[in-house]
C-alpha cells in the first residue's frame, strides 16, 4: 500500500554502531541543518536507499542498512518519491550518452533534464485524458474543470518565466518538451546555466507530481541558486504541489527566511544515543 508521507525516520547506526536517529516529520516542509561531516547528507541517503528497496529485499538487508520508516498511514508500505541532488559534476561517458540521445548532455544536471522531459510529456499526455474523460462523461463541469487542469501546466511555465526574465527567457509554449526562446533565438535547456537547471529540474520535478502525495527527497539543492531563488525555493514547490512532502537537508540561512524557521530541525537534536 502506498503511503501520503513519511511520519518517521529511524536509523539504527548512522556510522559503525553510533548515533541511533529517530527523527519525527511533519507532512509539509521538513529542514534539516548541521555543521558539515554530521551525517545530514548520510541520513537522506539512507532513506532515499530504503525507499528504492523493494519489499523482498528489505526484508534480506534491514539488518545491514538499519533504516526503518514509518508512513502515513501506518499500514502503507511505501510512498512515491523523487530526489533532487544540487551536484552538477561533469557527465561520465557524455559523448556516448550524447549518441544514444540524441541530444547534448554534458553534466549530471543534463542527465536529469533529459529524463524529466520524458516524464514532461507522460504527464501532458495524461492531462489530455484527464480532459477527454470529463468530457466523455458528461459532466456538468466539465469545461471548468478541464480549464483548471490545463492551467496547471500553463502556472508552471509563467513561474519559470518570472524566474528567468532578468536574463531575457521564456518557454516555448507551442511545444510540448522543454524549449526557450532567448534573444530571438530558440534554445534547449541544456544550455542555461546550472542555476538555471537546478531551478528547471526542481519545478518540473514537482510539475510531474500531478499533484499527488509525494516525498520530495533533497540533498543541499541551493548551492547552485541565487539567494532570492533560495528564498523562495520552498514556497514556489508547495504552490506547484500542496500534497509534497519536503525533506531538505541545507547550510542556506536563506531557504528558511521566508517563514520556515519552524520547521528545522538539527541533527544534535534526533540523536538517540551517541
């Protein structure tokens, strides 16, 4: 059974047999902070490899990885994810990567762009049934409902627009995979900045969500953003997906200055034993 969000994360032995973590979430925005080397970026990994075990081979590893969840609600086994990383390291095998796509990956942001625009054109595709379905069935609200379905698409791209008109570009909104125009000239999002990338991969990530119950799993994702993309990073997320759940590991003072002070909370604290 697949869960809403993750209630509870408790780690039997972060490293070799120290620090016992049990740390408690909410269903919204959950911030975890740190001086470096303290095991917030271990702790995320952890989960994230204990979402992606199936439920044959958790039964096999428990004892080797140590990670036990509890969902929302308890019986639910499972929940759908996704995982943001803010690295942009060079893409081992581009060239060969390039080939089979089709298309000029360089970098892992690349890589991640690539993937989320095939994801981009399964979620039109199922607005589209969405919309016939309405119709088909005669429902009396139909055509509101359907205008408000297409405006989900439509609100991500005036946010990007917002975003990136200080640099002059805006999306191409007669295609249905990613492009922009930039000076008159049309560009694929693999060339902008990995600012700009970041920002992209993070929105369309939660854009593919349709809206549905998600953990959005994310290591550090401000490195590569301007302070005011930081400020608002949190917020831009929730308006694309009320029903995400947020765990953010940080070291930006900024991602939380817009209301989130809250809602951190420090490793030293969800330690059990150490």
């Amino acid at each position: 059974m697949t869960g809403k969000y993750i209630k509870c994360i408790e780690i039997e032995s972060l490293w070799r047999g120290v620090r016992h973590i049990r740390w408690n979430l909410q269903p919204g925005v959950n911030v975890l902070s740190g001086i470096n080397g303290v095991g917030k970026s271990t702790i995320l990994r952890k989960t994230i490899r204990r979402l992606t075990q199936g439920r044959d081979e958790l039964e096999r590893n428990y004892s080797a990885l140590g990670v036990q969840l509890t969902f929302e609600p308890e019986e639910a086994d499972s929940v759908r994810f996704d995982v943001i990383r803010g690295t942009d390291r060079p893409l081992v095998s581009a060239d060969v990567v390039s080939r089979v796509t089709e298309a000029r990956l360089h970098t892992e942001l690349d890589w991640q762009l690539y993937q989320l625009q095939r994801r981009y054109l399964d979620y039109q595709v199922n607005q589209s049934n969405r919309i016939v379905q309405l119709f088909t069935a005669a429902d009396p609200e139909a055509q509101q409902k359907a205008a408000a379905i297409a405006g989900e698409k439509a609100h991500f791209q005036d946010l990007v627009d917002q975003l990136f008109e200080a640099t002059g570009k805006k999306m191409d909104r007669t295609s249905n995979e990613i492009f922009f125009f930039h000076l008159d000239e049309r560009i694929t999002p693999y060339v902008l900045s990995s600012g700009e990338k970041q920002m992209l991969i993070i929105l369309l990530t939660v854009l593919v969500q349709d809206r549905q119950p998600t953990v959005l799993l994310m290591d550090e994702p401000e490195i590569s953003l301007h302070i005011e993309w930081q400020q608002r990073l949190l917020e831009l997320i929730l308006d694309l997906n009320p029903s995400v759940q947020i765990i953010v590991t940080t070291h930006s003072p900024a991602l939380i200055m817009s209301g989130w002070a809250d809602r951190v909370t420090d490793v030293e604290d969800i330690i059990v034993n150490a």
